[in-house]
C-alpha cells in the first residue's frame, strides 16, 4: 500500500502483522493499517499523519526495482490506449526491461488475453517476473510467458493481435513483426531518440507491409492551483520517448504511395 505525508511524498510498503514502517518522523506499525479501509489517516510516533491508500499502477511502476528503466506511466498509457490493447487481445512485448509495461499490458487484455514477453538479458527478465508477480500477487501462467531469447530467433508466435518494441534496435525486428501479426494488427515502437525514430519510421515504410506509420511524443505538464495562483508547475515530464505505430496491412497488399505536397517555386515563394 502507499503511504503519503503532509508533503506529498510517497511511500509504498507490504503489510505484514508484525510490521513497522520506520521514518525520520517516527514509526507506524503495519497493525494501526490493516483492517482499515482505503483513505485512512494513521498518525506516526511522531506525530505525523499519513493518507493511506492501495498503490495506483502508476504509482507501483515507478517505485518498483528496476533492471532496466521503466517506461513511464504517460507512455504506457499511450500505447494501451493508441495501440487499441482491448480485453482477451494476443500481445507480442520484445524489451521487457523491468516489467512496467507488461503489468499494463497484462491487466488490459485481460484474463481471456496473452501477453508474451521477450527479453535478452536474463537478469532483467528475473526483475521484471518478480516486479509483476508481486504486482498480481502471484504468478501469471495463465496469460503471461516470459521468455528470456531475442524475439527474432526466438519468436513462434502467429495470427497476434499487437506487436510492442522496446528496444535499440526495433528496425531489426519489423519483418518478424510483420510476420506473426494479423492482418489489421498494430505495431508499436518505443524508442528514445531521433536518429531511432527516423530508422524505425524508414524501416516499417520500407517493408511493404505496413501502413505509413505514425510517430509522435507526450509531454506532460502538472499545474499549480491553489485559490488565485493558477499557473503551470515549474517542473514538467518532458521527453521520455518517441512512439511509432502502424498497422499490418493483407498479404498480398501494396500500400498506396504516399501523396507529398509539391515544393513552390523560387517564383511563388
């Protein structure tokens, strides 16, 4: 659960009957939290009062440990939604890193969906198995497979609903994409810079098998409201990463050439 002071500051524990949470503004034992419900106020030793909740999965993502960086819950956010993860959907995830997308990705398809994550560095597939079973409280076989492999030795999948790449190198993987989508299925790229994102855009245009892919970024930015001092916050999430979407179109199919808009001339400029 999540414990948060007077200032904002979060803290995210697990219960237990003989616990105690030490802090520099004194104790709470785990006994004044359980049995209370959601939204409880527990005051420390100290004196201090806490507001006590269950974590958000926003919140857990960015306070579990980490192998790799996580990504950011605006971006998670972003690809459940922009890549159409619907409930009992079948999700290719190459890049597990330290798990964080995969609990979004796990809890939107659903028990009835699959979600098979692939990851290179066993160290980072082990922190990430043990980020999303202390999430679900458990292991996840019915509808989670990790494997520890490179998706494009590895892959054996076909007829999958959304492919997600999370990597350095996604242009490597477009045509194992390509080939274990459904027709209509989505790929999406999580890449962190430019020069990434041009040679992923180039990639998925050059296969022919996709539609002109999409690439943008979120940025968000907190505001302060407080009676009549309402301005944006000094401090914003700015860029985290890019993301590249596109869909697989029919076998067989070539993709309408692009339509550029013709240059002026000197005269007309």
């Amino acid at each position: 659960m999540q414990l948060t002071d007077p200032k904002n500051k979060r803290h995210t524990i697990t219960l237990k009957e003989d616990g105690v949470f030490h802090t520099h503004k004194g104790a709470i034992p785990h006994s004044d939290l359980i049995g209370q419900p959601e939204g409880s106020v527990v005051r420390s030793s100290g004196g201090t009062q806490y507001l006590a909740f269950r974590h958000l999965l926003q919140d857990y993502t960015l306070a579990m440990p980490r192998g790799a960086a996580v990504i950011y819950p605006k971006d998670a956010s972003m690809i459940v939604g922009m890549a159409d993860i619907f409930p009992g959907a079948r999700v290719i995830e190459a890049g597990v890193g330290s798990g964080a997308l995969t609990c979004f990705l796990l809890r939107a398809v659903g028990p009835e969906g699959h979600v098979t994550s692939y990851e290179r560095r066993e160290e980072f597939a082990d922190v990430a198995r043990k980020n999303v079973e202390k999430f679900y409280g458990g292991p996840m076989d019915d509808n989670w497979r990790l494997v520890v492999g490179d998706l494009v030795a590895s892959i054996d999948e076909v007829d999958v609903d959304r492919v997600i790449l999370d990597m350095l190198a996604p242009w490597e993987c477009v045509d194992a994409a390509a080939k274990a989508l459904t027709p209509g299925g989505v790929i999406c790229c999580y890449v962190a810079t430019t020069t990434q994102m041009s040679k992923t855009v180039e990639a998925i245009r050059d296969h022919g098998c996709f539609t002109e892919p999409h690439a943008w970024e979120t940025l968000v930015r907190d505001w302060h409201v407080e009676g009549l001092a309402v301005r944006p916050d000094h401090r914003m999430i700015g860029h985290t990463g890019f993301l590249v979407i596109a869909r697989r179109m029919a076998d067989g199919v070539t993709p309408p050439p692009r339509r550029r808009r013709p240059k002026g001339t000197t005269e007309e400029l």
